[in-house]
C-alpha cells in the first residue's frame, strides 16, 4: 500500500460520520432525547411519537457532510419546530423552479453559515449546495448573493457568538477533531467556496 493510499484511508477514517453521531449524542441525548442516525436515502427530522422512542435527525448514507448539515438544522430549530416532523418544513426537489429556488435559498443560508462553520471544526471542507440539479448553468452562476448571505451569516455568529445548542456542537466537534482554533478567529471568506 503507497504513502497516499494510507493518508487517504486515515483521512476517510478521520471523518466518519458515526464520529459526528457519539458527538452528538454526547451532546443533546441527555437533555433532549434525541439522536443522529445514518443510513437513510433522504435526510429526515422525526420527533418523537408512539412508534419512535426518540427524536431522530437522519442524514444521507453514511455522507459526514449530510450528517453535519442536519444537524445544523437540528440546532437552529425552536422547540416548536422539534415536535414537527421535518421540523414542519417544506421540501421540494430538484425540480423548483427559480422563484421556488429564492424561497428555498432564503431560508437555507442559516443551516448552512452554521454547516460551514461545523465543518471549520472539523477540518471538513464545506461546499455551498443550491439543492436543484435542474437549475440552468446560468442559474448556478447567479448563485453569489446566497453564497453572500451564507458568508455574512457565519460572520455574524463568529462576531456575536453562536446560539447554545450550536456552541455547544461546535466546542465538542473542535475537542474531537483536535481544532484548538477559537470561532472568533475562524477566517470565513467567499474564496473557501468551490
């Protein structure tokens, strides 16, 4: 086996994604009876009811980015929300047309400034997703002021602080991924984007 080959093979260990779920776990099961689970073939917020002991956040496959994107939902939804499945949200796929596209843009830079900002944690390198494989390449191209927004919103929460549940899976996530790098001097510039 080369050099490289290994280096990969600890890179792809370094980030599994059952990393992200003892972390979480670690987290918010105690407090909020709620756990983080791979494996399903769309991501999917269930609350709690008669047929689930817990509330479960699940993201794609065994995908480390899916898992930490869910989880930024996860941490930005009001106690409201977490008794809704899907955190009572709408979800449209590839399919939206580009008026249903800004709706869904101007609701998502929240879950994926904090997205990023996990990633930042973990040494993960965070890509900016329109979620519409239909979209024109125009279209993709036009995507600068959602990138913008998703800047200026890590931005803020660098400056002003994260909101608690949030700070608190950052911190875990920098203590298991060895980041010793505080958020208030997380670089966070347009060019970090593909």
């Amino acid at each position: 086996m080369g050099h490289a080959t290994e280096l990969a093979d600890k890179a792809m260990l370094n980030h599994d994604a059952t990393r992200l779920c003892r972390v979480f776990e670690a987290c918010f099961f105690d407090e909020f009876n709620t756990v983080l689970i791979g494996g399903a073939n769309e991501p999917l917020y269930q609350p709690l009811d008669k047929a689930h002991v817990h509330h479960t956040v699940y993201y794609r496959h065994d995908y480390f980015a899916s898992a930490l994107h869910e989880t930024a939902h996860w941490c930005l939804a009001g106690a409201a929300r977490r008794q809704e499945l899907d955190f009572g949200y709408w979800y449209s796929g590839d399919d939206r047309s580009a008026a249903q596209q800004q709706v869904f843009e101007s609701v998502e830079y929240k879950p994926q400034a904090l997205e990023w900002i996990f990633s930042r944690a973990c040494h993960w390198r965070f890509r900016v997703s329109l979620d519409n494989l239909t979209l024109s390449r125009q279209s993709l191209l036009d995507s600068a002021a959602f990138q913008a927004a998703i800047v200026k919103q890590a931005r803020f929460w660098r400056d002003a602080g994260l909101p608690e549940r949030a700070n608190r899976f950052y911190s875990a996530l920098c203590a298991e991924f060895d980041n010793c790098l505080p958020l208030h001097k997380l670089q966070l510039n347009l060019s970090d984007f593909d």
